[in-house]
C-alpha cells in the first residue's frame, strides 16, 4: 500500500487562519506561520495554505506570508488563492511554496492547467474541487464556494486529469466543517477515474473519519483543519491510530 498522507490546511483570511462551517461562519484560528511550524514538528506530511477570499475579493494571494512559512518549516507546502496566471506560479514558487493550488481561475479558464504543467511540472499543479450534491448530482462551485458552475463533479476530474494536474483536492462543501465524516462515495467514485492522486477534504471529526476516508473513499491523502487547529486530535496519536489499522503513513 502507498504511503497515506496526513495534511492540515490552514485557510488564511487577513494574515490569520480561520475556519468555519460549509464556507461560512469563519472564527479565528492563529497565527498560520505559528501553527504551521507547529504541524511540522508533530509530524504532518504537507501543509496546504489557501487564502481562501483573494478570488472573491479579485486580489493575488500575499508572497510575504509564503517567504515567513518557508522560512519556519522544513515540509512540503502548497499555496493557493487568487492564482490566474504563469507569473502567479512563479512568484509563489520563488518565494518558498513547494506546490501551488487552482481552483475559481482553472474553472474560468481550464488551459491554465495546461500552461503550468507545461512549464513547471505537473507535480507542482494541484487543482482544488469545491462541489456540492444537488438534485442534479454532484456540481463544482467557484469563488470560495460562492458560485455554481454547473460542471458536472465527475466531467471536471476527467479534465483535470487529461490536462495534466498533479493532485486534486477535493472538499465538499456540504460536509466542511460538520465534523461527519468526509464524502467517501464520491471520493471512491473520483479514484475510479483519476490517475492522479486525490485528497480528501470536509467533513474530519475524529480518528475513525481519516481511516474511512483512506479504506472506503481511497484517498491518497487527507486534510483536515479544525480538529488540527483546536486540539482535537493530534497529528502523532492519528497516525498511531492509522498504523494500528493496517494503514501505512509516515511516523
């Protein structure tokens, strides 16, 4: 079995972490270089860093705050939020990020895809999936989760394979924050078509909800936020508790 990853995400809004509840209903979380430093020495296999209204507020995600994480921690970290562009990528990859994360501008415009795998790598190319299950079936949505696209959940991982995306992160956006488990069915339905790895997003509320998401949604990885951020559970007792169930992770 691959190595399963363990991510904590940290959602910066205004140069903190915040974290809420299906998008909304942000409450302050810390200091994201802090916590960040934190998580690397606990273990965590990655960070992810989305600075989660620089779409919305058509602004570029903030290089400083990249410069200060890279300088504190000595883990792989992905950054995203407001990225639409080539120089985007660039900037944020000089200034530290390991890898950096799409999602509102490959919506907008998919050859971005393309054009980064092109000249970084794909390996650097990480798409991000906000969906919602609807009466129509699964549906991608952009702008923090502000705005349906219409684009079919299963269509769109299809693309993103095909035009040359390193991962994806998928988060469901009726499971963020609920703490319920994250959405294994389309989870395992999303590893069925993609040849890419896929992380996990939404819905951690305890130990067990990581082991499902890894044996039944067949996630290569998953995130999680606030159970990380408040103390709920600990990166090592996690990963203890993966090894127990025959899940091999880092330690």
């Amino acid at each position: 079995m691959l190595t399963k990853r363990i991510i904590p995400c940290l959602d910066i809004k205004d140069g903190q972490t915040v974290k809420g509840t299906n998008f909304i209903g942000l409450r302050n979380a810390g200091d994201p270089v802090e916590l960040g430093k934190l998580y690397s020495q606990q273990g965590a296999d990655e960070l992810v860093y989305l600075d989660i209204t620089a779409s919305h507020e058509q602004r570029k995600t903030f290089t400083q705050l990249v410069e200060r994480v890279a300088a504190q921690i000595n883990i792989p970290f992905t950054v995203g939020g407001g990225i639409s562009q080539l120089e985007d990528v660039d900037r944020l990859l000089n200034a530290g990020a390991d890898k950096i994360s799409i999602n509102s501008a490959a919506l907008n415009r998919p050859e971005l895809i393309d054009e980064i795998a092109a000249h970084f790598g794909s390996q650097v190319c990480t798409v991000a999936i906000d969906a919602r299950c609807t009466p129509e079936g699964w549906i991608c949505y952009k702008n923090g989760g502000r705005i349906s696209t219409g684009i079919g959940l299963m269509e769109w991982v299809h693309e993103v394979n095909e035009r040359g995306a390193g991962e994806i992160l998928f988060t469901s956006m009726d499971h963020d924050g609920v703490k319920k488990g994250y959405a294994n069915e389309a989870l395992a339905a999303m590893s069925e078509i993609s040849h890419v790895p896929i992380i996990a997003s939404g819905g951690a509320g305890c130990m067990e909800d990581f082991k499902d998401a890894f044996l039944y949604g067949k996630a290569d990885a998953a995130l999680a936020a606030s159970v990380f951020h408040f103390g709920e559970i600990s990166i090592p007792e996690l990963k203890h508790y993966l090894r127990e169930h025959q899940i091999c992770v880092r330690i």
